[in-house]
C-alpha cells in the first residue's frame, strides 16, 4: 500500500456504483468505501473487493454503512428515518452495522462509520437512552476486530455530539467530520465545530454546501469549493490542529459524469490548498 501523506486527497466512494480503477483514475490513492441498506454482504464480495484494492494499490481507511429506508429529503425525513433514532428499524440496523463491521474486517480496515441520527439534548429522553446503548453495543462489537466506530457530524450542534461520545464511554468511538453537513444542517459554523471536535477525529469528508433557506429544510449541497464551508479557511484550520489524515471528497449527485467530474477537481483544489501538488 502507498504512504499517504498528510492532507492527501481521497474519495467516499460506493460499492455497486463505482468502479475503483475508475476512482483511482481521478488521481487518488485512498478513500472511504460506502456501503447501500440493500448491497448483499458476502464473503465473495468481500474477497473481490480486497483483491481489487490489493491489485490498484489502494489504501482503504473506513467503510460507511448506510441504511434501507433512509431519506434526506429534508429535517423531518432525516429525523423520521435515519441512522439509530427510528425505534422501528433499529433492530434490524444494529444487526446490519454488525455486518458491516465484518465486512470491513475482511478488507483489513480498521474503522466502520455511519450517520447515527439526529442526537436528542435530552440525556433523560428515552430516545437518547436507546441509541447510547446502542452505541456502546456497535462499539464492542468493532473493538472484536480492533475497529473504531466514528460517528458523522451534522445532524446535532458540535457540543451535543461531543457530550454524547463523552457519555457513551468508549475508547473505539470516534468521529467522521463533515465540514459541509454543519452547515447543511444549519447546526453551527464548521471551524468552530472543528476546534470543539478535532481530538476526537479520526476521518475528514471534503465537501461544500450552502445554508438552509427554510426552518425544516436542508441546504444544498454544491461543488467543493463553491459552497458556503470556505475551503481554504477550513484546510488551514484542520493542518494547524495537527491531522495528519486524508482528505476525502464526498459528493453526491445523481449524474454520475457530473459527480466524477466534480471529484476530480475537488481533488485538484485539495491537492493545491493542502500543499500536496505532485504527491
């Protein structure tokens, strides 16, 4: 495998939508694998994807979990369907992040992600008392093959997230910042949230996006460097807090040439704000 060097881009990429020589090809050498509610799990998709990341020399840091029946269409959806929250569907997913915990071990990855869920503030809602157990459960069950599990920022205010970590109490549990999700959330500024998070980060999206335009909705994710996060200011922020990690380009779009499109100058722009050019 490479050595990466600190700040090098990546890319969160898809298993079932995205071909890794074709994402390697935008002039990357690491990433984080996204996994869909509805991709089967065996033991023969794990066993081609570790011989293709072997083959392309590719460095793998986490595998995200998402769910069945997530939406994001807006606040409500987000909190009706997503992550832990939803009591109806948390039985099931447990189980499924357990499966994603395996699969990642089978890769020889070390760290599984996912967003939980709108975290309540309300340490006595029974709500909050759930998915913290759960939690504890997810990070026993990853510390079986010496993983952390990190948690997406967003969807709560920086201090809530951190009081929730702090509460659950274990050492394998971790954060994945997202810089864009802050502020498509509408849930604080993202280098103030940085400076709140950044011991507890083990994983950086590199996204953009812009605020809200309504109460419930949620705003627009937009090209890296087009969007509200500031780029430059954030890059600058997370090398003066000493993360030696990558940098990896998220975006989600329907049109897959727009979206490869996208990343490959996301990739650009990273590798000239974090003084990585010819790396």
């Amino acid at each position: 495998m490479p050595t990466i060097e600190p700040l090098e881009p990546g890319v969160l990429f898809w298993a079932g939508r995205d071909d890794l020589a074709e994402i390697k090809a935008l002039g990357v050498r690491c990433g984080q694998l996204g996994i869909s509610g509805d991709l089967e799990l065996t033991d023969a998709l794990g066993d081609a994807w570790k011989q293709a990341l072997d083959r392309e020399a590719f460095t793998l840091f986490t595998v995200f979990a998402a769910y069945n029946g997530e939406s994001y269409a807006d606040k409500p959806a987000v909190e009706r369907t997503v992550g832990f929250i939803p009591a109806a569907t948390r039985e099931e997913r447990e189980r499924r992040t357990y499966a994603v915990s395996d699969f990642a071990a089978r890769l020889g990855v070390w760290s599984i992600a996912c967003h939980i869920g709108f975290v309540p503030e309300d340490q006595a809602d029974a709500q909050y008392l759930a998915v913290r157990e759960m939690v504890r459960r997810v990070c026993d069950y990853a510390a079986r093959h010496q993983q952390v599990f990190a948690l997406e920022t967003g969807q709560e205010p920086a201090e809530v997230l951190l009081r929730f970590i702090q509460d659950v109490g274990r050492p394998n549990l971790r954060i994945n910042f997202d810089p864009a999700n802050m502020i498509l959330y509408g849930t604080g500024d993202p280098i103030e949230a940085w400076r709140t998070l950044a011991p507890w980060v083990i994983s950086v999206h590199a996204k953009d996006g812009d605020w809200p335009g309504a109460p419930e909705a949620l705003g627009t994710e937009r090209p890296l460097g087009q969007g509200s996060v500031g780029m430059e200011r954030f890059v600058k922020a997370v090398a003066k807090s000493g993360f030696r990690g990558s940098l990896n380009v998220e975006r989600e779009t329907e049109d897959q040439a727009e979206r490869l499109r996208d990343i490959r100058e996301a990739v650009a722009l990273i590798r000239k704000l974090g003084g990585t050019e010819g790396s």
